[in-house]
C-alpha cells in the first residue's frame, strides 16, 4: 500500500512538474519580489515630499495651488494599501497606477515652480532634496521595469499550452502590470535645470 502511495505521488509531482505548476511558484515569487522592490522605492519617494513642500514654502509660500496638488496627491497615494495581493487585482493596480501618477505629474509641476525662485534654487536644502528625488525617480523605473519583466515572464507561463490547462486546474490567472504609456512617461525623471540663469528682479519703484 504504501509502496502505490509513494508511487502515485511521485507520479503526481512529475505530471504537476512537467505541466508547469513548479514555474508558477518560482515566478510567483520572483513577482512578489519585484513588486516589493517596487513599494520600497516609492515609499522613498513620498517620505521625501513633506520635506520638499515645506522648503518650497519657504521661498514661495504663495504658491497654494501647486503645493497643495502635491500634498493631496501624496495622501491619496497614502490612501491605497498597497499589499502584495495588490498585484493579483487589476481594479486596485489600476488605482495605484493612477495614485502614483497623479504624484509624479504634482511633482513635476513643483519642480518647475521652482525654477522662479533663484534664492530656492539656490537653497542647499532644496538642492539635496531635489538630487534625492531626481536618484528616487531613477530607481523606481528601474524597479518597475524588473517588476514589468516578472509579471511578462509569470502571464506567459500561466497562458501558454500545456501550462495553461494546469493554471485552470488550480486557479492561476495572469497578473496586472503597467502600461506601455505609463512606463514611457516614469521613465523620464522629473529635473530642474540649476543651469539656467535667474530672471532680472524688477527694478525697485521710488
């Protein structure tokens, strides 16, 4: 009896083997870590943005708008759980999506608000944080393009003949990755051109 039991299972274990079931595991895995990645260095990025706005503030504090989109952009980022079954649920990725995005372009808008105020741009403060944000940005395209090569390599696992028949079998399904479009647009950094020469102050009225 025992002899058809452990027959059976290495029967089963080598049908499951060859039927892609290992692979789903391995890049199951391999997403999570990227996806980890992924969280970690956006986590970066919005730790920095309280500081960004106060220095802002400091030189230009009449600039409500553009510091106030960052500030709310920050919170609805804040808002969305971003937990590792995140990556199993199209609707939820799509809002992070759009959460993060939403922060980049406030970010952007910031920066170039910035660029009108010399002694800003000229703030040691203001140039570290700027540096951090702009090496951030840099590591988040590069985690999100690891991350956007995991799920590629996952979904085509669980979609391809006979992987697929097990993945039905046992529930596996593909997995919600960024767009095209998306990508393109994180993967330019935000920047400030400290190179450009500060407009002429208005000569003082008598």
């Amino acid at each position: 009896m025992r002899i058809r039991l452990l027959a059976l299972v290495l029967v089963l274990a080598s049908v499951l083997s060859g039927c892609g079931y290992n692979s789903f595991q391995t890049g199951d895995e391999a997403v999570k870590s990227a996806w980890s990645e992924v969280i970690n260095q956006y986590q970066r990025r919005a730790d920095l943005v309280p500081n960004l706005v106060s220095t802002v503030q400091g030189y230009a504090s009449h600039e409500k708008d553009v510091l106030t989109q960052v500030t709310q952009a920050r919170a609805q980022v804040g808002s969305i759980q971003a937990t590792p079954e995140l990556v199993n649920d199209p609707a939820a990725f799509a809002r992070f999506q759009q959460a993060q995005a939403g922060l980049s372009s406030a970010l952007s808008r910031l920066l170039v608000v910035a660029e009108n105020y010399p002694q800003l741009k000229a703030d040691a403060a203001f140039r570290d944080l700027q540096a951090q944000l702009e090496g951030t940005e840099n590591r988040i395209a590069v985690a999100r393009n690891r991350y956007i090569k995991s799920v590629e390599a996952y979904n085509v696992s669980v979609r391809t003949f006979p992987n697929n028949l097990t993945a039905m079998v046992f529930g596996y399904s593909v997995k919600p990755n960024f767009t095209v479009a998306d990508e393109t647009a994180i993967s330019s950094a935000p920047k400030v051109d400290f190179s450009a020469p500060a407009k002429p102050s208005p000569a003082p009225a008598y």
